[in-house]
C-alpha cells in the first residue's frame, strides 16, 4: 500500500460527460501529480501540484484541468469526454521518487 | 513526449533464469528509475540510481547507468514466477522544472 487513495477505482461514462477524479496523496506529501495512462501513448504526464499550486504541466487537455485543495487532496477534472479519454488516470507523491496510487480506470462509452 | 525507450517491448523467460531490460534516453538526467507495475495496479518504485552513478544492487536487481550512452539495463536475477509484470524506467531530468518522464514500459512475463 503506497498510501496515495485514489477514488473512484472504476468510472464508466458515456462521450460528451464530465467526471472528477479525486486523490488524496501519502500524508505529510505536499506534492500530487497527475498521470494518464493508455495503450497507444504509454505513461503521460499531465500535471503536478505542490501545496496548492500548480507546479508543473504536462500533455494535459484543455479539456481536462485540476486543483490542490487546502488539505492537499487533488481533483482531476475531464470535461467533452472523447472515447481516446479512456484510459487509467493516476496520482502519485511526493517527487523524486514518486508513490503511485492504484489508479482510476476510466471507460468512455 | 517519451523519454526513455524500453528495450525490448516484451520478455518471456523462464523461473531462474535471469532477466535484463534496457532503457535508452535522449537528454541529461539527474537520475534514473526503474518502476514496476503489476496488471492495472499503481507503479511500484524499485530503484534509483543517480548521474554519478554507474551500479547499484537492490536484493535481485542490479541496475546500470552508461551516461556517455545514455542507456541504462535493469537485471533481474533469478527470476520468480512473481516478477511478472510490466518495468518502466523514468529519468528525471536536468533544469530548474525537473520531472520524472516514462518509457513506454517492458512486459516480463516469468512461465514457472
């Protein structure tokens, strides 16, 4: 167990819907980022945030977006919702080497 | 973009035999990681091995960094029927915005 959660374990959507995908990292990590997951692309980063802000971007969709709230969980926002979006999104803390969550796997329909 | 490039794509070996992977890379690193992912579950981190650094152990693995190559090879000895999964390396990159880019990853698959 990394102690990253990630929630929800599976997410089955149809094409043009929005989902949030939630994550609270290992406690005392101040870091959180946000990877995508697919066959044809591999592991991609899309974006970190460090206390609150964002730190670092990525391949992120302007479709998608995220934030780091005050108890350091993170949301990640897919909005248009296209069938390449399936994919497993996860989270990981804190940096240099990095703690995975297990992954939200996201079907769009 | 992808980084590292695993090499090969796909392993299938038998238990005991040994297991080595390689990762190529195009631009300076502070280090280089290898990760670990069973089917659909989080990457595991395995080990570090930083710039200066040429060998490092962990239990079985045995990592190697060739800068001037720009490669590295993970070697798993004696392999375990459990060792099945799928191997990223990661470099992290040099600069003031260093993050961690993944390869594309390798499937070892260990027949008992």
């Amino acid at each position: 167990d990394s102690g990253v959660t990630q929630t929800p374990k599976h997410l089955i959507t149809a094409t043009g819907q929005r989902v949030t995908l939630r994550c609270s990292p290992r406690s005392g990590d101040l870091s959180v980022y946000w990877y995508q997951q697919s066959l044809d692309q591999g592991l991609q980063f899309l974006i970190q945030y460090y206390n609150g802000e964002e730190r670092a971007k990525g391949n992120i969709l302007e479709r998608f977006s995220a934030q780091q709230f005050p108890d350091l969980h993170s949301e990640l926002n897919l909005s248009s919702l296209e069938l390449g979006d399936s994919a497993l999104y996860f989270c990981a803390s804190p940096g240099r080497t990095q703690f995975f969550g297990p992954g939200t796997r996201l079907t769009v329909l | 973009s992808q980084q590292g490039e695993e090499d090969p794509q796909a392993l299938s070996i038998q238990e005991g035999e040994n297991a080595t992977m390689n990762c190529s890379y195009k631009t300076s690193i502070n280090n280089l990681q290898w990760y670990r992912q069973n089917s659909g579950r989080g990457l595991v981190h395995l080990i570090l091995i930083r710039s200066n650094e040429r060998e490092k152990h962990s239990g079985r693995l045995r990592v190697t960094l060739d800068t001037s190559k720009k490669s590295s090879s993970l070697l798993i000895t004696a392999s375990r029927a459990a060792d099945t999964a799928s191997y990223f390396c990661a470099t992290e990159n040099t600069g003031a915005n260093s993050k961690l880019t993944f390869g594309k990853g390798i499937t070892l698959s260990v027949r008992p």
